[in-house]
C-alpha cells in the first residue's frame, strides 16, 4: 500500500467510489471518465505500480483480477467486453497503481485510437 497512491486511498474507502465488487485482495470501481456504457475498473489491494513491475509471486493475483472482472461485467449485463492494462506513460498509465479496464456495451474498433 502506498500512502499517495490514488487507487490504494479508493480501495481503503478513504476516497468515495462506485464501488462494484471488494473482497480482502482486489477492489472494483466504475471509471469517473467512461470511455464506453459500461467502464469499471479492477484493482488489487496490494500496490503494484504497473504491469512491468509484477513479480511472479503476482500471477495468481492477476489471474484472479481476470476472473472477477469477468464475473463483473456479466452482473453488468456485458458478455462481450475489451480488457486493457496501461503500461507507462506512452501508454496512457495516470494512475501508477496496476488497473483493468474493463469496455463494455457497444462495438469495439481496432485499433484502438
């Protein structure tokens, strides 16, 4: 957990979200900014600043991150979904805590903008 991290302050309910799923690792949030009808988010608990930092002791954390957000976005009503990890700058990462978004709910373009 870091004390400035924005995600870490969410997920321990120090600052308000739409929150759509919290068990003891991993907290899900709608987006403040949809990008689609529906856009959440899917977090882990512990920080991890991005996708380059992950250590293997990670991969079931990550692996669980996936099935959440596909058991979310089913409750959302979303069978069809695109998943995104930002990685870095270059590559639209603004919070530095590793996040899914999970776009819902209307067709997809390829490639992305």
């Amino acid at each position: 957990m870091s004390d400035n991290c924005l995600f870490c302050k969410i997920s321990k309910g120090e600052i308000p979200s739409d929150k759509l799923y919290e068990d003891d690792e991993i907290f899900v949030f709608r987006d403040i900014a949809p990008q689609a009808p529906v856009h959440f988010l899917v977090i882990p608990k512990k920080h991890i600043s991005g996708p380059s930092a992950l250590a293997p002791q990670d991969e079931q954390l990550i692996g669980r991150m996936m099935r959440v957000g596909n058991e979310v976005a089913k409750r959302e009503g979303v069978e069809q979904y695109r998943v995104v990890f930002n990685n870095g700058e270059q590559a639209g990462q603004t919070v530095f805590h590793i996040h899914m978004h999970i776009f819902g709910g209307r067709s997809m373009t390829w490639p992305p903008g």
